[in-house]
C-alpha cells in the first residue's frame, strides 16, 4: 500500500500550505468516451487544443485495482490506503510556453517547444518524492509533423525525453486525445481520461494546467482547489491556486517542500 509520509517517516496526510491563494470545495464526475493510454517511452521520434490542437494507444503501466479501505492512525492525522498517488498535468501552455509552440513542430518536426522555466525540475521533484505523473494532453493521436513523419505521440514522447522530464513506464503515463478536441469536449475527454485513472487505483492529490478545460476536468474528477495549480491568464479562476509569473521555479520554491514524500503504508 501506499501514503503520504510526513517528515518523521510515519503516514501523512497530503495538505498544502503552498503559500500561494486558493479557494474550496470540488465536484467529482466524468463522461465522454473511453480514451486509450500508454506509458511515456524514451521514442525518437505532437497541441493541447483550447489547450491548443491536440489525441492513444498502448495500454499503461499496470496499476492494479483500487481499494477504497483507509487505516487512519489513532490521531486522524494520517491515512494509508492501497492506491497511487499521483499528479496530472497539461503539456500545451503548462510544460511549454504556448499552444503555439506545438503548432510550430507540427509544421517542423525539428523544430523545439521551449519549455516553461523550471516546468522540468517541477515534475522531477513530484516524481523523486515517488509520485506518479499522467501527462494528461488534448493534442491529438493522428496529427503528425509535416517534414518528419512523427506522430504527434512521437513528438511529444522525444520533448519529454530530450528536456528530461521523468519519464519512466512504471510511473509515468502520457495520454492524448484519439480525435480532435476544443473547450468542453477537452474538458470531458480529460474528466474522463482521469476517472479511468482512478478506477484503476491512481489517487491524483495535484494538478497543473493553464486552460478552462483544465480547471474544469480536475474538478468533474474531485481533485481539491487547493490542490489545483494553474498558471497563465485564466490562473486562479474557479478557485483554484493562481501561481503568478511565467514559469515555475518560484512555485516549486514554495510549494514542493510541503509536499509530503510517497512511502510504502
């Protein structure tokens, strides 16, 4: 089984404290058809719609069945129970700068997305604590770059790969929309996409994104506010953590030390 330890090792709960404003309450739901999904690989070889344009197929690394029994410690202080703990985070305008920066290696395959500063070292910081990552993207599966070939999984696997974002099959897990995806369909391909997830015992105890989809999805998927990290303009919109500036490094700052480390419960 798997928690949250705090510091001193025991099981923890997993609060924030992040230092940055937030709001209430979530909703939980999802709908729309089933998406495939794969591990991220180290592939040579990709925009999230409104999250830009954006699209799976191989099937994830094994998680086993989710258990909702919980063994709360004397003091209510800390729970373990036998599910994954894990982040979601978008890719277009999250990890990358832009929608457009996709749209760019789309129409040049060797063309590189410049990465929000610091997006790199936030992921790997979750993962070194032994948290799970779905890149959860609404670029989608059948678009490919115009002079290489690449498909748009291709494209996106070697970005992760080349700016070292973890990437690993047991715990990492890159899902793109099987069709072409805007606004509220976005917003149900990925609620669904993340209740999939949680059916198969993923836990997500963080999100990251940028877009109304985004924000949307993680609650319809019962994420908490607090919890919910969005960056660029619509950035603290329905009560989520705005985190201010361009890129991420302030936030992992601030943030990640309160994180509680993932153990074996």
């Amino acid at each position: 089984m798997l928690a949250a330890c705090t510091a001193d090792g025991e099981a923890g709960d997993t609060g924030t404290g992040s230092g940055e404003s937030t709001a209430a309450d979530t909703s939980a739901g999802s709908t729309g058809s089933s998406p495939t999904t794969t591990p991220a690989t180290a592939t040579t070889g990709g925009t999230d719609s409104a999250d830009g344009s954006d699209g799976s197929d191989d099937a994830g690394p094994s998680t086993g069945a989710a258990d909702s029994s919980t063994d709360a410690d004397s003091s209510g202080g800390g729970v373990c129970s036998a599910e994954f703990p894990a982040i979601v985070t978008d890719i277009d305008a999250t990890l990358t700068t832009s929608d457009a920066e996709f749209l760019i290696q789309l129409g040049d395959g060797n063309y590189d997305p410049a990465e929000r500063e610091g997006a790199a070292e936030l992921v790997n910081a979750y993962a070194d604590l032994g948290y799970r990552v779905l890149y959860l993207t609404a670029r989608t599966e059948t678009l490919m770059a115009i002079n290489t070939g690449e498909s748009a999984r291709e494209l996106t696997e070697r970005w992760l790969v080349e700016h070292e974002f973890p990437v690993d099959p047991e715990s990492t897990m890159v899902v793109l929309s099987p069709n072409l995806v805007l606004g509220e369909s976005a917003r149900v391909f990925k609620a669904e996409t993340l209740a999939e997830q949680q059916a198969a015992g993923w836990r997500f105890d963080y999100a990251y994104g940028n877009a109304g989809s985004d924000i949307d999805a993680y609650a319809d998927a019962g994420i908490a506010l607090d919890r919910t990290f969005i960056i660029g303009p619509e950035a603290g919109n329905g009560g989520t953590v705005a985190v201010e500036g361009e890129g991420w490094v302030d936030h992992t700052a601030a943030h990640l030390p309160t994180v509680p480390a993932v153990c074996e419960g």
